[in-house]
C-alpha cells in the first residue's frame, strides 16, 4: 500500500480495523486514549472507537470518570490504534467534545442489558471498598429497574474526537517503516512523509 495515494487517512483507519476484524483479529475497534490532567501528568487507557463520521471518531464512557475530568479541564487528546498482527499503527490527535444527549441515549439503549446497570452501579474511577460494595451496588440497581428499561444515566455519554493529525505508519523490513503525517487544513488532509 503507498501511503502518499492516500486522501482521507481516516478511510484508512476504518479499512484497517476491517481488514483486522476480517482476520479473525481481538478487538480491531480498541484504541489506547491520552489525556492530559490538571497537574500536566498524561493519562492513558484502552477505550472502544463505536462511531466514525467524517473526521470525527465517538467513544463512550462515564462523565464522572478520570478521563472526562481530564477533557473537561484540556479539551485536546491522542488516540493510538495498534493493528499488531497487520504491523500498523493509527496515531490521531484533535479537539474533543461531548455528543448530544440524544446521541448517548440512543447508543445506551443498544447495550446489553448488563452493562447498562454497570453503568448505574460504576462511579468509575472513584474508590471502592470492596468487590462485595460494587456487587451490592449492582444488586440495588437492577432491583430499582426490575420489569422496566435502563434510562441512560445522567453521568454517562459519548466523547468525539474531531482529527486534526493523523499518522499511519507501516512496519516495513529492517526497520525501515512507512510513516505519513496528514494535517487538517480546513478543507482537505495535507501529507508529509516522516522518517521512521
Ligand atoms: C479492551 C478494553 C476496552 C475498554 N473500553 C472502554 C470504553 O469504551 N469506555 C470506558 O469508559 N472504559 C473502557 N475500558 C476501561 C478503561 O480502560 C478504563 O479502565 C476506564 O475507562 C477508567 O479510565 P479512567 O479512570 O482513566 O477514566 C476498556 C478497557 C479495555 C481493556
């Protein structure tokens, strides 16, 4: 594949989970996020990319969480794709905001049953005594909406990073890897090769 025939990086990126998932490959649709906190300290964890439109690439999560305090106080993050067995990497950084109300419900009223009660049960990243504490959590939940559906929580919804740079990278023999950086001009993906 020659990376400088590329327009839209991010066609790339969908292309590449799809040939990964078409391989029988774990979970292609997994992508390391980078924030950046208060104090300036980088934080990282593995989240699910749900959604791609345009430039913008949606995952969910609780609002209350490490990661949604990070956007809140710095907008801006990283998030890293690694396709290991197809020797490639998707790097994008951009701007990141919030989805619609709207949006987040309708893609909890997807999710199975079980995770949408986590989702009540979970004051994700907090402290927690125990394993039995969150259990009995979980336990109260799904007796308060026994019978009935799960209303999405207040505290949970979609994040949408909007690319602004994106590097697809390429292992090639003896070290000498593909790197191209594409940069968001307002109208069209700019290229630029970089050494590996
Ligand atoms: C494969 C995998 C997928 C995950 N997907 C998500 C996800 O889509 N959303 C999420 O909030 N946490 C997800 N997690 C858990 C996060 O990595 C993390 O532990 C959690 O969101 C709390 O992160 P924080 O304290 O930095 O906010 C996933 C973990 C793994 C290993």
């Amino acid at each position: 594949m020659d990376l400088e025939l590329v327009t839209d990086p991010l066609d790339v990126l969908v292309n590449w989970q799809e040939q990964s998932r078409a391989a029988g490959h774990a979970l292609p649709e997994a992508m390391t996020l980078a924030t950046v906190g208060a104090d300036g300290h980088p934080h990282a964890r593995t989240v699910l990319l749900k959604d791609r439109v345009g430039r913008g690439l949606t995952f969910f999560t609780n609002y209350g969480s490490q990661k949604a305090r990070d956007l809140e106080g710095h907008p801006r993050a990283c998030l890293l794709f690694h396709f290991a067995r197809l020797e490639r990497q998707v790097n994008v950084q951009g701007g990141v905001r919030k989805v619609s109300r709207e949006e987040s419900e309708a893609y909890f009223a997807t999710r199975p049953r079980e995770s949408q009660l986590s989702a009540w049960a979970s004051t994700q990243s907090a402290p927690i005594g125990s394993r039995a504490e969150l259990e009995a959590r979980y336990q109260e939940v799904s007796e308060r909406f026994q019978g009935g559906e799960v209303p999405c929580p207040p505290h949970w919804g979609g994040f949408r990073l909007e690319a602004e740079r994106v590097e697809l990278w390429i292992g090639r023999p003896g070290r000498l890897h593909d790197r191209v950086e594409f940069l968001w001009n307002g109208a069209g993906w700019g290229k630029r090769r970089l050494c590996p």
